[in-house]
C-alpha cells in the first residue's frame, strides 16, 4: 500500500537541464550548473527535482531521442558528474528523479543501428517494423512533429513506426527482451540512488499501428504491472507517467494506492481546454473558466482514496501559465501568485516547472529565434498548406515548447546569469526585471509566495488527504473550493479574472484565519481584487 508514501506531500521541482545553469560557459545548461544551484531548490523547499533527460543523445528533440541509457549526454557532464549531483543533492534533503524514454529511442542507439542491418538480426525486433513498398506506407498515421508516421528503410525494404520524429524510432514492448533490457537498465539507475522516474509518454508504449491505436492500446496496464514489478517497487520511489490520454477511470489504474503501477500520472485534461475541439493545440480557442473548474473538481473527487492526482500548470512542452491564463503585464506578479496558491491547495503532488516560482513569462520571438523541433515543422508545415505568417506565429507565440525553455533568469547581469557564453536559446528580454536573485531578497515575490505555501502543505495534513469541494461552480470569475478533514477546514478562494468582482463567501471567511494571499492583508476585503487569491484556514 502506498498510504504514506513520502512523495505525498512533497512538492517536486523540473529542470530542463539544457536551460537551467551552465557551468563552463558553453551555452548550454549542465549538470555541474545544477549543483551549484542546489542551495537555491532547498531554500525553495522542494523534496524532489526532476530532471528532463540527460543520456546521451543527438539532440534532436533536446534528449528525448536517447542513444544510450546507460551514460550522461557530454553537452551535461559525466556519469561521475551525475552520481555527484544524486550525492549533493541527497545532502540537501532533494531526490533526483530520471526522465524515462521507454516509447522510442534515438535512430543512433546501437539496438537500432543493429536492427536496421537486417531481418534477422537480434535487435530486429525491437522496433516496430512493417514489409511494404517504397512510397506507400501501411497506412496514413501521422506523426506528432508532422508527416507520415512511417519512414522507408530501402535496405530492408521495411517500414519502421515512429510516432514522434524520424530519429525516434518506436520501441516494440511485445518482445520480451527488449523488456528485460530496459528492466536491467532502469534497476541499474536505482542502483545508483535515483529517487524516482517520469515515464515519457508512457501510454504510447503498447501501440498497435495496424489498428491506428497510438495511446491505451489493450497491453498497456500488463506492460506498466510487469514494469513496476521489476523494477520500481523495489525501492521507495516516485513515479509518474506521461499519459495524454488519461481519463479518471485510467488514472485510478495507473495510480492504484496497491501501488501495482505508477505513483501518479500527468493527466492533460485542464491543459487542453484551450484550443479548437478536435483540432491541434495550435488552433487556439479561449479558455472556457467553468469547464475548467468543473475537470479541476472531477479529478479531486474521483481519485480520492482511490488512486492520486499530478498537479501543474507548467512543464517544459506548455507555454508559461502566466501568459497564458494570467496577466504577463500589470498583474504578473498577482496572476503568478494566484495561480500558485489555487493548485498548491488541492491534492496531490504539485510540480513547479524551472522559472515557474518566478513568475517567468511566454516568449515572443521572430522564427529564426526557435530551436524546438515541434515548432519549426509546425511552422513549415503550416505555411506551406497556405495559412498566413500572422498566424501561424500568433499560434507559436501562443503554444510554442520553446516559451517553456529559455534560460532561467537568475539575475540582472549578462543572459540572466544562466551563461556567460552565447545562449543556445535567447534569453528573455525581461530578466532585468524577473530574476530570482531580485525575488528572494523580496519577501512579498512569486518565490517566497511559492515557498511559503511548500511549507504550509508540510504543516497542515489537510493538505494532504482533505476531502475537496467546490464551491460557486456557476461562478463565471471566482475559483472557489474547500479542502476539509476531522480537524481543519481549509478555503480557497480566487479571482480568475482582470477585474474587481464581489465576494460572495464573505461569511465563511469571516470565522477563519487568513493564511497566505497576494495582495495586502488588510484592504477590501468585501471585494476580490484583480487576481486576488486568498487561503484561509480554521481548526474546528
Ligand atoms: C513527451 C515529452 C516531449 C517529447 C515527447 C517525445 O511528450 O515531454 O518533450 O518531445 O514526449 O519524447
Ligand atoms: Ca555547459
């Protein structure tokens, strides 16, 4: 049973490690970068950091496309340079937690390099191939960074599947071997003291390309039981599974409390509400306020007791909540604070994504200024069916992964203190203005807001297993929600929006204790102001 796992109340930090601290002036963040930078994470209170990977890798989506699981990528360091950080970190109270590609791998890992040589090679089925002829392919699956989910390997005379670009090609999980070899790999790593993993797209791994099932194909949860067994439930960890697909029912599977599978899955129900029904992420559309309270609510009332909730706003393939669903200009630092103090009182385990604690924002960049390999098919992609250049740009400067991955903004000298090379990403313009060394002196900034409601959750249980509600679900501004236990009862209250709005909780508030809100304490308090946010608090 996982009833009092330790990562039920931990908040977890992620490190986009290219982004977030480099250490020899490269351009490019590090491992050596995140050591020196580990005073920092515990002064922020977090238990845990994961890491997006760092195997090795050709990099053609950032490291996701590993080439050995079993060794660092040189652009972050060394094996020795990563047990240092496990080490270092352990003596700052932090766990590391591993990326997991286990749906692909690199096109240059030696299993593919072998298994393109011929049919009959060992490593030939590992990977996910169908017989053909040159041009047409099995059927007319695409990709996720565009065109045909198929690529021709003349030598063979074969189709391989890869469902994101052509250098990751799919992992077959049907065999058995290719199994085991990643089982060995992943206990090798717990060996080495790793705290826990996220698992890449994690739902994508028992495809059936014949049948068109990229996600939740009929294998999956044997495959995740068969994993976790092997594996994971040897040690005490966390893990939690990238799952697009997810619906409350799967959740309850992946994350069943008998721990038969996951700690948690990234569901992205909330985070897909803004754009076209049945389009792409690129076709924007606003937000709808009450549809998003209404899945917010389902998620907490359906797993509870019954499996457990991944909570975020941000990752390093969204854009910055603060652009997004807040205010980047006037009310960045009420928006940011909102947005941290409604998810950080609801169950489960909160991931604050680099930069997040800051308030860091989306980036509004010309074409030539994106690395991501997403955005650049997109971009090509789409002008090429004819779309205007306005907006297609509208679209990446709206959802591009690259708003997500410009450097960390430590302080107001050269590229923010993240390098004194030259950047492989342009650094915000705004780091003179948001910057951690600025926000930690401030005892009213994002960071200490995000700090002080990291502590609460370590003080009260009620963070932890209080039963939620949601209160004013009609309400077309105000976010407001209970979380009750035998002992506490704890109130969330917000205001989504740019505007003053009436406060129709003032009653219930009136017996309780104010426990942390964005703006002065004592004003207004019959008003919610822009963005106002406020958590109150009363033992019973
Ligand atoms: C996941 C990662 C993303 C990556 C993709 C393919 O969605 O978060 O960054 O591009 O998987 O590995
Ligand atoms: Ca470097």
């Amino acid at each position: 049973m996982n009833g009092n796992k330790w990562w039920k109340n931990a908040v977890i930090y992620q490190i986009y490690p290219r982004s977030f601290a480099d250490s020899n002036q490269d351009g490019i963040g590090d491992l050596q970068g995140i050591i020196s930078r580990l005073d920092y994470l515990e002064n922020l209170g977090v238990d845990a950091v994961w890491l997006s990977p760092v195997c090795k890798s050709p990099q053609d989506d950032n490291g996701y496309d590993i080439s050995d699981y079993q060794d660092i990528d040189p652009m972050f360091g060394t094996l020795e340079d990563m047990e240092e950080l496990i080490r270092e970190a352990g003596k700052h109270n932090i766990r590391i937690i591993m990326d997991l590609v286990l749906n692909h791998s690199s096109d240059e890992h030696h299993w593919f390099q072998e298994a393109k040589k011929s049919r009959e090679n060992p490593y030939h089925d590992y990977y996910v191939w169908r017989d053909g002829v040159e041009g047409t392919p099995p059927n007319n699956m695409r990709a996720a960074f565009g065109g045909s989910a198929w690529e021709w390997v003349p030598e063979l005379q074969q189709y391989y599947f890869h469902q994101f670009s052509v250098k990751q090609p799919d992992l077959n999980w049907e065999n058995p071997k290719l199994r085991q070899e990643i089982y060995d790999m992943i206990n090798w790593w717990i060996d080495k003291g790793v705290g826990g993993f996220r698992l890449d797209v994690i739902d994508q791994i028992a495809k059936e390309p014949d049948k068109g099932i990229t996600n939740n194909g009929p294998y999956l949860h044997e495959y995740l039981r068969e994993l976790s067994r092997e594996t994971f439930q040897k040690a005490d960890l966390v893990t939690v599974g990238e799952a697009w697909g997810a619906t409350t029912e799967l959740a309850k599977l992946y994350s069943n409390p008998d721990n038969s599978e996951l700690s948690m899955v990234f569901q992205f129900e909330h985070i897909c509400l803004d754009q076209m029904e049945g389009k792409e992420k690129w076709d924007l559309a606003p937000l709808p306020f009450l549809k998003l309270k209404e899945v917010f609510a389902r998620w907490q009332r359906e797993l509870y007791g019954k499996g457990w909730n991944s909570l975020f706003w941000n990752n390093h393939d969204l854009p910055r909540i603060v652009s997004r669903w807040g205010n980047d200009g006037k009310y960045r630092i009420e928006s940011a604070k909102m947005f941290a103090i409604l998810l950080h009182g609801m169950q489960g385990t909160p991931y604050i994504y680099q930069g997040e604690e800051l308030g860091m924002t989306n980036a509004v960049y010309e074409i030539e200024e994106y690395r991501d390999i997403e955005t650049l098919n997109l971009y090509q992609e789409r002008l090429e069916k004819g779309f205007k250049k306005e907006d297609v740009m509208d679209s990446i400067h709206a959802k591009s992964r690259d708003n997500a991955r410009t450097p960390m903004q430590w302080d107001d000298g050269e590229n923010g203190g993240f390098t004194q090379g030259k950047p492989w990403i342009k650094v915000n313009p705004n780091y003179k203005e948001i910057n951690a060394l600025k926000q930690i002196e401030d005892g009213d900034s994002i960071f200490n807001c995000y700090k002080e409601l990291i502590h609460f959750r370590k003080k009260y249980p009620v963070f932890i297993e209080g039963d939620f509600s949601l209160l004013l679900a009609e309400d077309e501004n105000i976010f407001a929600y209970t979380r009750e236990d035998k002992d506490t009862l704890l109130l969330v209250v917000c205001n989504f929006y740019n505007k003053t709005v009436e406060c129709p909780l003032e009653e219930s508030v009136a017996s309780m204790k104010l426990l942390i809100s964005n703006y002065d304490k004592e004003k207004e308090q019959m008003l919610l102001r822009p963005y106002e946010a406020r958590m109150y608090l009363k033992e019973k």
